[in-house]
C-alpha cells in the first residue's frame, strides 16, 4: 500500500443480451462487458487454476445491478480499511510511547511490512487455488486477530507482533480488491475502476486524524481498534455473502468448475506445502528481516555494532538470503517468487520503479508526524492532515489518470513526466525542514509527492497487466506488492539506522550541561518532548536535532528518486487501447 478526458462510452451500460451471453458463456467463448464489446484474450482453458475459473463462473451469472453493488461494497471495504489506517497513522507514536521506545516507531514496521509483502505471493496462490472469497475471508481473520492484540498489548514487543499479523491481512485484503476489481474490469477501464476505489481516502484524510484525537483525548487507543474491529467485519460481511450466493447460482448453473481432487488430508498437506514454497517463504521472511532490523536496533544494544546479536542477525539474514536463491535455483519444485516475470523488461521496471518510490518516501516519512507534532507545534488532527495531504493528493487525480489513459491509451510518457513532480516533491523538504518553515510549504511538498506516487502506482500496475493473462495478475500483482514492501521495509531501515545513530547524539550534544541526564527519557516519549515550552532551551536543543536528523532523511530519500527514471525507460511503450482492439478482453464474466 494514484489528463482528464471524458469517456467515449458510459462505463456502466451493460450488453443488452445478457442472457445469450451467459449462454455462450457456457461454452468459453464469450465475455459480458459493460464498455466495449470484445472476446476475452486467447488464454488456454486448461492453464487456468481452480480459483480463476471460479471468478470467472461468479462474474458471468452477474447482472449489471450485481456488479455495481459489487464495486460499491468493496469501496466501502477500502473506506473503513484506509480510515483504520488514517486513526492508526495519528496514534502510533502515542503507541510506542506509552511503552517509553518511540525510537522504535520504525522498527516495529519493518517486519511487519516484510512479511506482509511476502506473503502477499502466497495469498496470490491461494485465491488462484481457492477462490477470491477463501482469501478474502482468511484476510479478514489476520486483520481481526492483529486488532484484538493491538487492543489488548501490554509492551512494545506486543503490539509489534500485533502490527505484523494486523498488517499482512490488511496488506492481503488491499491486494484481494485490487485482484477481485481486475477481474471485473476490462484492461483499458481498470485504472479508472483503481482510482474510483481510491477515492475513500479523500474521506479517511479529514476524518481518521479527528477520530483519532478523540479518541486520545477521552478514551485511548485501544478502544480505537476495538471499534475499527467491529466496523471492519460488519463492512466486510455482505461481499463474502454475495461471493457465496454467486457461488450457488453458478453451481445451479453447471459452471462453476467442481474439485475433483482425491487426495487424502495429508497429501493434500504436503501438496499445498509444496504448492505454496514453505521453505522459500519463511527464508526470505527471515533473511531480509535479520538483515534490516539490526539498523535500527543498534543503539538498544549495550555495544553497538559491536554487539554479538547485532552482528550474528546481519551475517545470518545474508546467509538466509543466499540461501534462499540456492534453494529457488536447484531445490524448489514450485519456486516461491515467479522470476520468469521479471526477465520481462516491463515487468521489472515497473516492480523497480514501486521498490524505488516506497524506498524513498519512507526515508523521510516514519518520523515526519512526529516531526509535526514536536518542532511545528501541530496538533494531533492538523499533523494528521499535513501528513495525509499526500495521499489525498493520490486518491484526487487517480480518477483523472485512469480517464486519461482509456482515451490515450499509453502510460509510460504520463509517467515519465512525473519526474519534476518526485523532484520538486523531495529535494523542497531539505530547505524547509526547519522549525521556521511555514506548514503551507510542507502541504505543497505533500502535494507535490502525492501527485508522482499516486500516478506511478497506478501506471505501474497497468503496465505489469498489460503484459500478462487473467491466470497471472494475481501473482504478478503480489509480486509487485513484494517488490513495494521490500522498498518500505528498507526506507524504514534506513529511517530507523539514522534516528537512532543521529538523534541521540545531537539531542545530547545540543541539551544544556544541566539537563543531559534527561535525554534518554525525552529521547523515548514524544509527550515529554513536547510538555517542554515552545522556545525554552530544551525545547530549541529537541527542535534542532529533530531538524538536523530529518534533513539527512531527506537527502538520503531524493537519492532514490534518478533511479526511478532509468526504470521508466525500461517500459515498452504499450497501448492498452490498441491491445485490446486486436486481441480482446482479458477477463470473462460480466465487466466493465
């Protein structure tokens, strides 16, 4: 976890015929679409898994009405799901400091988004053996899980696990609507299908941040995740029970494909342990963890770097990683990540290009809301909005993109002209990352970032599609994902080395002689940092260190940022419009 023209066609008119071409649909060589009228791409029927030719029986016995329901629904999903994530934004550094460590506020991200993009490949491979709905269900049960321990942690190495079983299922279930509205839309309408979904956050932006403050200010924040719990399941609920009726009525239909597996229980245990590459996943889990973590672990450890543990974690995690390529190269009969798609120059570019950006934005940005709050004075509901003006900026032109590219058809030149926005985005916050600076400038730079990002992460996924079959979006997207959560975990790494190495370390050397001894406690508790008075000694000596560490953050994150530009070369220059005008729709069933 983004040109304006109007469409030549209204997306929700439907085929009239709907039931000939549920007829036809019978015999696998049609497709009910509400845009276009186009046969789907030739995909060999016998390639397709169980879970993809489920999708397909469900979509086909849709009506026009169904589908629009449908969409509504996981819109709603995305609402309560993105204002979950907006509430949580604005209280985690509250979190951390009720445990006295808000220095680990990065690092109880980086597992978390390691394992969440990891596993991303393995939900892949379950909806395409099960079904959407089995993976969508299983993403909601990770999500209720890691909310009831968020609700109930007593320490910090608590709620981090919490936050990683929390975070796969909303990672799982962000990544499932993305899959499910692939599937319900034609390639040429899909970005405007992404946008529209992403339209919610305009919501969560104003609203998460207040929610947020009253519940700090009258309750805590654990009742925040007891009632997100509650609102989350009950939103969630009527999509998986219109996933089921579906179900039933392509069953009555003699569509929807039967299992007609004979294995016994454990041969089913060890075919799906095959299947899903156990060893591959829990290899690259570790290695990259073991590999990350010590960064922002090191100044908890009583000798730096020079610590055992510290080292033992970083020479392990390299050997886990190495490990895991001898193992994928010559042992694995199912190779966890799928590298065939990454010899495609597109493919590659794209996933790059999302690695890249997550890479660079989290250099910068773990900190930043607590930057806010501390040197700027904000509140918690005007930190939450600075901070999520850059995903407002996303969720507002996603729309305009994807209109954009149905009429022009090309996304690789909209992205490329992208780059004086990522430019101007970064490289402005090194000059007003001061105590001085006006909050305006932050929101322009806030602006200007949500312009790049929400732009390249929608063209980037377009891009991946387009170059691939219904059987393989959800793995390609998966992998994608892998590629963007690796990115953020080692922004988060990085973030974590440089606050913890440099803040400290300035924090004392700017504190006066009389008040140093109180620098591990202000050091670890962002209220304390902030009940010292504007302009008083220690405030300003908080201030400017916090200036000082937030500036090398920058710098760092714009480095990033010219190597999104080679990746954008890489991209062939495909028109989706003309993809589709000679080979047809991906998808069957009844889609936009």
């Amino acid at each position: 976890m983004a040109t304006i023209n109007s469409m030549s066609q209204p997306v929700a008119e439907i085929h009239p015929n709907v039931t000939a071409e549920i007829e036809k649909q019978l015999s696998g060589h049609n497709v009910n679409v509400l845009d276009d009228e186009k046969p789907e791409l030739s995909d060999d029927e016998i390639n397709k898994q169980e879970g993809v030719k489920r999708v397909e029986a469900i979509t086909t016995v849709w009506t026009k009405q169904v589908l629009v329901v449908m969409f509504i629904l996981l819109c709603l999903v995305s609402f309560t799901d993105q204002l979950m994530q907006s509430v949580q934004g604005s209280l985690v550094a509250y979190i951390t400091s009720a445990f006295n460590q808000h220095g680990l506020l990065a690092t109880t991200s980086i597992v978390a988004t390691i394992i969440g993009g990891v596993c991303n490949l393995t939900i892949a491979k379950v909806i395409d053996i099960w079904g959407r709905v089995e993976g969508f269900l299983f993403a909601l049960l990770l999500v209720s899980i890691g909310m009831i321990m968020k609700a109930t942690s007593y320490n910090v190495e608590m709620y981090a696990a919490a936050h990683t079983l929390y975070w796969v299922g909303h990672l799982a279930l962000g990544y499932i609507i993305t899959i499910i509205l692939a599937d319900i839309t034609s390639l040429r309408n899909r970005i405007i299908m992404f946008g529209l979904n992403s339209t919610p956050i305009i919501c969560t932006t104003f609203a998460g941040p207040k929610i947020a403050d009253l519940f700090y200010t009258n309750l805590n924040f654990r009742w925040a995740f007891g009632a997100f719990l509650i609102i989350q399941i009950v939103f969630c609920i009527p999509v998986a029970i219109i996933f089921l009726w579906s179900k039933r009525k392509a069953v009555a239909r003699g569509i929807y494909p039967k299992n007609n597996t004979d294995r016994t229980f454990w041969e089913s245990v060890k075919y799906y342990f095959v299947q899903f590459d156990v060893v591959g996943m829990f290899l690259t889990v570790f290695g990259f963890s073991l590999l990350l973590l010590p960064f922002s672990l090191v100044s908890y450890a009583p000798h730096g770097w020079k610590t055992g543990y510290i080292i033992a974690m970083i020479i392990l995690g390299v050997v886990l990683l190495a490990a895991f390529a001898v193992w994928e190269k010559y042992f694995s009969p199912v190779p966890y990540i799928p590298f065939k798609f990454l010899k495609d120059r597109t493919i590659l570019g794209a996933c790059l290009i999302y690695g890249l950006m997550f890479c660079s934005i989290f250099c910068w940005d773990a900190y930043y809301y607590s930057y806010l709050q501390v040197v700027h004075g904000l509140t918690i509901t005007t930190s939450g909005y600075v901070l999520n003006s850059f995903s407002l900026t996303s969720a507002i032109i996603g729309p305009f993109v994807g209109l954009g590219i149905r009429h022009l058809g090309t996304f690789k030149w909209p992205s490329f002209a992208m780059m004086p926005f990522a430019i101007l985005g970064v490289g402005l916050l090194i000059h007003f990352r001061t105590a001085d600076s006006a909050t305006g400038y932050l929101v322009m730079c806030q602006v200007f970032n949500g312009i790049y990002s929400g732009v390249w992460a929608l063209t980037c996924q377009l891009a991946i599609m387009s170059c691939v079959t219904h059987q393989e979006i959800a793995v390609s997207i998966a992998l994608f994902g892998l590629f963007g959560s690796i990115g953020a975990a080692m922004g988060f790494a990085i973030a974590g080395a440089l606050w913890t190495n440099i803040f400290p370390v300035q924090l004392l050397a700017r504190l006066p002689e009389d008040s140093k001894d109180l620098m591990p406690t202000i050091y670890g508790d962002i209220v304390v940092q902030m009940s010292y008075p504007v302009g008083s000694e220690i405030r300003n000596a908080i201030n400017d260190a916090y200036a000082d560490v937030q500036r090398k953050m920058v710098i760092t994150g714009i480095c990033f940022i010219p190597l999104c530009l080679g990746c954008i070369l890489m991209w062939r220059n495909i028109n989706v419009r003309k993809l589709e005008e000679e080979k047809g729709h991906q998808n069957k069933g009844t889609i936009f």
